[in-house]
C-alpha cells in the first residue's frame, strides 16, 4: 500500500499542476479575447516547468549565470502561487460582484504582484521570538539563541551571517546558541567568510546539521566550524552548565519513516537516541534538524527538543499543509513530558518569500520547574 501511495502521489501532483495552468491559462485567454488558449498554455505551462526544472539543477551552480537562473526561478514559483490563488479568489467574487474578464485578470495580476513583493519584504525582516520554557532540574535560568535554517545560498551570503550574529550579540544576558542545521543551501556561498563572523559571538556555540548542509558540503562545514571554535555535534552528548546537549546528525525517527532526505538503512532517531550516555539525572536537551521522532526522544528521557526545517510551513497555504506533514511544525507543543520547540527559521529555500510566517530566530528563557 505505501508503495501505491508513493507511485500515486507524483501523478497526482502532476494532474493538480495541470488544472492550475488550464485555469489560469483559461482565465487570462479570456481576459484578452483570444479564440484559443494555447498560447497562455505555453506562457504558464512553460514558466512552471522553467521553475521546477531549474531550481533542482541550479542550487549548486558556481556561475553568475546559474545564480541568477536560480533566482529568477524561485520568485516566479512564488509568483505563479499567488497568481493561481488571487485568480481562484477573484473568480469567486464575480459570483457575488459582478465584473469583466478584463477587470478580474487585472485585479487577480496586481494582488499577485502585491503579495510577492510583501513576501520578499517580510523574508528579509528578521524577528527575534521570545519564548518562556520551564524545566524541571534546572537551578537558575538560561538566556539561550535557537538559531536554525539560515540556508546561506544564492539569495544570502556574508552579510546576512553578520546580520545576525550582530543582532544575538545586542541581546542581554544571553549564555548560548543553539543552531540546529541548514547553514547552507547552494555551494555558491560555502566559503569562510561565511562562516567567519560566527567567531564574533560572545557565547558557545552548538551545531547539528541539516540535509541541505549534508548536499552542500557536510564535512567542509563541520571542519571549518570546528575550527572557529562552534561546538559541532554528531550523534554524541557534549555537558555545558546544568545541561547535557545532545546532537544528532540529520536522520529519520525510524526505519518505516517516509523520508525522502535520508537513504534507507541509515542511522535513526530510534536505534541512535538508547546508545548514547544521556544521564536521567541531568536536564537534557535534544538538538536535531527536523522535528522527528518525538516519542523517541521522550522514552530516551530528553527534557527538551529544539528542531528546525519546516519553515513553518513558509508559504501560506503551505504553512497550513505542513501540519500533515510533520509531528510538529512551529512554535512549543508538549508530548507526554517531553517539550518540543520548533522554530520557522531565518532563511528561506525556494521562493525567497514568506507570506503566513515570519523569517526569526527565538530567544529562549529556560526557567527551572
């Protein structure tokens, strides 16, 4: 049966695909009077493929001309997803408020337009959540950074890096950062200088990676972190203060998970979690990228987990889509003891845009119980 759902679901994906570009096809065509449609076919129809074909090839391109592919690609896969809804939206009000084709491709292509523009805005308009977590064990409190999907690529660089380490060193009486992964998406941006400005933080560091970090070039950037001092944890449990952290590399919960990021066979969060040396005594706080294998991580006693990935959902309606996606997608849920918090991250992957999330990374006070 899960085999029938994986061979089903790229059809039925591609059939979805295809009533959006006749609809939008249909709904210009007829917005300038043309006798058939074939045209905004090949315009639509040829302007997704461009995207999908595109952004996979392109991620690691080392060109100007790759780079620049790349871009284009992302803003017009998130350009053509609110052009499909503002001409759903606006075809449904013609039901209520009447008007002309003309006047329903126009109103549809501005609000499109308008949308994009607010999500490129909005991605680059970095938040700092706050967010109260008590735990039990703990004797005094931690100011701590959860840091997670950066994804430093063609979209970001340096400067962004900077950004950021500049703003978690205006934060008062912070002790430590926690960075769960996605440091980088494309090879363009895997450089020192990249890394670099992480050496300007005033506390510890620690890192697990990402699956977009493991496809850019995992042991170049563990390496390279390493040597700048940032604590990078695999599969091992590293004690600071009260705490004990353990960091996993990028796994699946278990070997039934549907993973797509994860060969079979590998390492996961269920066969990894009972052989490591984690003290039940201890307040233990569980770092992975994606927020899987939740129920594990409570029989292995974890207090809390910190997780990124899922951008919390980036995109509305993806952002509602995610949830049945994920055992978690964004923000702190409680799992029989087991706390789990998930940050939408500071970068973006695909479209640089968010619309229905916020680009952020959270300043968390662990307070005792």
């Amino acid at each position: 049966m899960r085999r029938l759902a994986v061979l089903i679901f790229p059809f039925t994906i591609l059939f979805l695909f295809a009533l959006a570009i006749r609809f939008i096809a249909r709904f210009f065509g007829a917005a300038l009077a043309l006798d058939n449609y074939w045209m905004m076919y090949l315009l639509f129809g040829g302007t997704l493929l461009f995207t999908f074909v595109s952004i996979p090839t392109q991620i690691n391109a080392m060109t100007r001309r790759g780079s620049s592919i790349f871009k284009v690609a992302g803003v017009l896969l998130g350009f053509l997803m609110y052009l499909l809804q503002s001409c759903l939206v606006f075809e449904l009000l013609t039901y209520w408020v009447p008007m002309s084709a003309v006047a329903k491709a126009g109103f549809a292509l501005t609000t499109a337009i308008l949308l994009s523009l607010y999500g490129i805005w909005n991605a680059w308009h970095l938040r700092i959540k706050e967010q109260n977590i008590r735990l039990a064990g703990l004797t005094k409190p931690i100011r701590a950074i959860h840091l997670t999907d950066t994804h430093l690529g063609h979209y970001r660089g340096a400067e962004e890096m900077i950004k950021i380490v500049k703003r978690i060193n205006e934060i008062p009486d912070l002790d430590v950062v926690f960075f769960t992964g996605d440091l980088f998406d494309s090879t363009i941006q895997l450089k020192k200088e990249c890394m670099d400005p992480l050496k300007a933080l005033k506390v510890p560091v620690y890192f697990v990676a990402g699956n977009h970090d493991i496809y850019t070039g995992l042991q170049a950037i563990n390496d390279y972190l390493r040597e700048i001092g940032v604590r990078v944890l695999e599969n091992e449990v590293a004690l600071w203060g009260e705490l004990q952290i353990v960091g996993l590399r990028y796994m699946m919960s278990h070997q039934g998970e549907n993973n797509p990021h994860v060969r079979p066979g590998m390492p996961t969060i269920k066969s990894v979690l009972p052989q490591l040396p984690i003290d039940e005594n201890k307040v233990s706080i569980l770092l992975h990228h994606g927020p899987a294998g939740i129920r594990f991580a409570n029989e292995a006693g974890i207090d809390l987990y910190l997780a990124g990935h899922t951008h919390g959902g980036q995109l509305f309606p993806a952002n509602l889509i995610a949830r049945l996606l994920f055992e978690h997608t964004v923000g702190l849920k409680d799992f029989n003891g087991t706390q789990v918090y998930v940050c939408s991250g500071s970068g973006t992957f695909g479209p640089p845009m968010r619309i229905g999330t916020n680009s952020q990374m959270t300043l968390l006070t662990l307070s005792p119980a």
